[in-house]
C-alpha cells in the first residue's frame, strides 16, 4: 500500500454513533478544538436523539457525556446521516460500529460478524477523496485489517488519486466511567504499519494524553491486545464468582478473601468484586471471538481454556435464579418477584448480555411474575431482551416501593447507588411475608436488611 504523508488532520469523520463513537468522538472534540469531527450514522433515531436540544435524550447515557456534548456539539462536533460526504471532507476516518457474534454459518455463536466493518470499509473506499488514514475502533479479530486493506487497495488500484492508511485503535472504556477513561487513559493503543499515519493519530490523542501513555505496536498485536485484554479482565470475575459459591458453602466471606488477596501486589484489588457475572457488549463476545480464533489456528486446549470462562458465568447466573427457588419453598409460580437492576452495571443504560437478562428468563421459566425496577433502562429494551412485552408475566415499575409490594423477593442485579442506600424498615411492611432480600452485587446493610424482619442472602457470604 502506498504510503503519502497525510496532510494536517483538520476533520475526523467516525462512523458509528454508538456506545464507543459518540462518546469517543465527543472528548476528540473537545480536547481538539481545531479539529472538526463528524459522526455519521445511517440510523436516522440515533442522530435525531444526538442532535436533540434536551442533552437528557442523548442515546447513550455515562456521567459526564451531556457536558462534553453540549460544549462541542455545533462547534466542531456534528451528528449526521450524510455519511459520504463526511468520509469525503475527512483526513481520518473512524470505523465504529457493531460487531456481534455471528449467529449463523461458520463460526456461529463464536465468531465476530463482520459485515458491517466489510461495508463500512467499501464505503470508505468508494467516498474517500485524496489520501485518507482509516482506524478501526471496533473491537475485530486479529488481522481483520487484512480484509480493510485489501478492499482499499482495490480503491488505489482503480483511482491512483486516493491512498489509504489503516491503523488499529481499540477502544478500552468501562461504561459508566468512559468519559473519565477517555480523558485519562491508562493507554491509547495505536497499531500500524505506516509510521506517517501512527505519528498524525498519536498527534490527535497528544493534545491531551501524555507520550508515556500512547503506546505503538504492529497492526496484529493491537487488533489481539484488546480481546485480550477483556477475556483476562473477565476470566477475574469468573474466579471471584467461583470463590463465592465457595465461600458460601463454606461459611467463609468472599469480601474478606477479596481483600486478602488483593493485598498482593502481584494480584491487586481489582475487577475481585463478587457479582451475578459479568455483562456487556464486549467480555463474552471478545472470549468467544477468542476461542473461535484459537481452534481455527489449531489450539484446541487454549480455546477450551477461555471457553470455560463463559461457561462459569454462565452457570453462576443460573445458580442464582435457582438460589432464588429454593429459599420461597422450592416454588416462585405465581409468586411476585421484584428485581432491582436491569443494566449489566451502575451508571449506564446498556443491558448487552447483561445478567439480570439470565437470571430473569430463568424466573419467567418457573412462573414468576416479575415486577421490575432500573432507573436508567428503557422498559421497551427490557420487552426486546426477555423476548416478551410488558403483560402478566412482567410489569415495569418507575419506583423501588411499586416493584416489592406484594411481592416475596427483592433480588439487587445492578450495583445502583440507590439500591444501597434503601431503606427496609419502610420497604418490608409492602412485602409478603417472610420475604427475602437477594443481593446478588454485595452492596446491601445486611444489619439493616435483617432488623427490618427481612431474610437476606449475600453472594459470597450466604445467609445473613
């Protein structure tokens, strides 16, 4: 591939206005005032919530998003559905849309789907005009930059006018904290082959990250760091949730074994929180993607490995729910259940494999009827994710109070907040009794809980 000095980045154009574009994109803004951003989607909804003049309706909700957004936005920050006319006026092109696992064909339920990266890229090389530097920002398989560059190179080879560049840049946010990740970063990751193309992107994140932090690897060892890097982060939480189910048959603390252990300085106190299983866009895709690359390079112990990671959180969520049957008599039929926490984590509306998702279907299967409660989730995403609208199986409820009257069980899925600060003595009258309190993210005042006449488990500890 021909390499030309890019010119000057004065536009950026991204395309995806999701969970990692819009918020990416929006920092880029406004840590580079001089540089203008466009971000483009063909999903017309999606910008219109963007460009709405009440910052409370942007799509993606983190702390701190509507403030970047409403510094930048009309400045040098645009949302549009005018995609090639963006790439067109662009110097650097962000790809950053959804990439989920396959669900049919070769590679089903394991592999990355990548049709849109594929159309993002012919896009790119049928709009692009004079020398432009492509980053993928989507989470891809190693040496999915193989295919961009070969369809770019087809573009050069019809039109010796335009020249391309690809770089590698995953993103590494936490959602809910994204914006402090993106404003700090512990790294910026940029693999490539072209030096002139590293230099102008390392240029961009250098106007507010510092050089010690902007770290330079090949094309593959990038696009590998970062599945890499959630199936280590997950396989953590795979072995505190192994240690709690442990604990409680044990009658041990798995906070107290959680300190214990991240006292060592080889270890760390980190992502060693007992939970109900990790949730989100990334870790499950990211192992199953990585499982899939290892047997295809014939590495069927490896693959095994990591497989195993998704099969503990997934047996952890199930543990649960059947936890859950077992303390009201062996029977939730009929029985009122609320549910507290719908997002896979606290500080974000996103409920991608989240595992109140599991634990709920579980619910459903034996005749509960739930009465759900989440402040941030849409109650249409949680009909779209249960597969069932809102009806006798389910309801949605806008207070904590609505969701337990009557009910027998409260079970805490999402860390909010809120949840730890409710307070028992006025929640447990609107129960039946005995009624029980489920804390599946350890964030309750078991004392509390337990002086309201409530029945109370805790992962990790059990019984309280």
């Amino acid at each position: 591939m021909t390499t030309i000095a890019p010119p000057q980045i004065r536009t950026i154009c991204c395309i995806g206005a999701g969970y990692v574009g819009g918020p990416t994109m929006a920092v880029i803004a406004d840590r580079c005032p001089d540089i203008q951003v466009l971000v483009v989607d063909m999903n017309t909804t999606r910008i219109a919530a963007w460009n709405d003049d009440d910052l409370a309706k942007l799509p993606v909700y983190e702390p701190g998003l509507d403030a970047v957004v409403g510094r930048c936005r009309g400045r040098n920050l645009h949302f549009s559905t005018e995609v090639d006319a963006a790439i067109a006026a662009a110097d650097m092109v962000f790809i950053a849309v959804n990439t989920p696992t396959k669900t049919r064909g070769i590679g089903a339920g394991q592999a990355s789907d990548l049709r849109w990266v594929e159309a993002c890229a012919r896009q790119v090389a049928k709009a692009a005009v004079g020398h432009t530097i492509v980053v993928e920002k989507s989470t891809l398989p190693v040496r999915t930059a193989e295919a961009v560059k070969a369809i770019l190179e087809a573009a050069e080879d019809t039109d010796t006018t335009r020249s391309f560049s690809v770089l590698s840049n995953p993103e590494f946010l936490a959602e809910g904290t994204a914006i402090r990740d993106l404003e700090n970063p512990d790294r910026v990751l940029i693999g490539g082959e072209s030096t002139t193309a590293i230099h102008a992107l390392a240029g961009v994140y250098g106007q507010w990250v510092p050089p010690e932090k902007i770290l330079r690897t090949n094309l593959w060892s990038s696009e590998l760091s970062k599945l890499t890097a959630n199936a280590f982060l997950a396989q953590r939480i795979s072995s505190i949730n192994s240690i709690a189910a442990l604990c409680e048959a044990t009658e041990a603390d798995v906070e107290e074994v959680a300190r214990a252990i991240g006292s060592d300085s080889r270890l760390g106190p980190k992502f060693l929180k007992a939970g109900p299983g990790f949730g989100g866009s990334c870790f499950q895709k990211d192992i199953l993607n990585l499982v899939y690359l290892c047997r295809h390079f014939g590495l069927p112990q490896v693959a095994d490995y990591w497989e195993s990671v998704v099969a503990l959180n997934t047996w952890h969520q199930h543990r649960i729910a059947a936890l859950v049957v077992q303390k009201l008599f062996g029977t939730v039929t009929g029985k009122r259940i609320a549910i507290l926490g719908f997002a896979f984590k606290a500080d974000t509306n996103d409920t991608r494999e989240s595992p109140a998702i599991r634990v709920c279907r579980d619910l459903l299967e034996e005749g509960a009827i739930l009465a759900i409660h989440d402040p941030k989730v849409d109650p249409d995403q949680i009909a779209l994710d249960l597969g069932q609208p809102v009806g006798e199986s389910w309801l949605h409820c806008d207070a904590v109070a609505d969701a337990v009257t009557g009910a027998d069980a409260a079970v805490i899925l999402t860390e909010w907040q809120s949840y730890s600060e409710l307070c028992w003595d006025a929640l447990a009258p609107l129960m039946r009794q005995p009624a029980w309190v489920f804390d599946a993210r350890a964030i309750t005042d078991s004392l509390a809980v337990c002086l309201a006449g409530l029945n109370h488990w805790r992962v990790g500890c059990g019984m309280v």
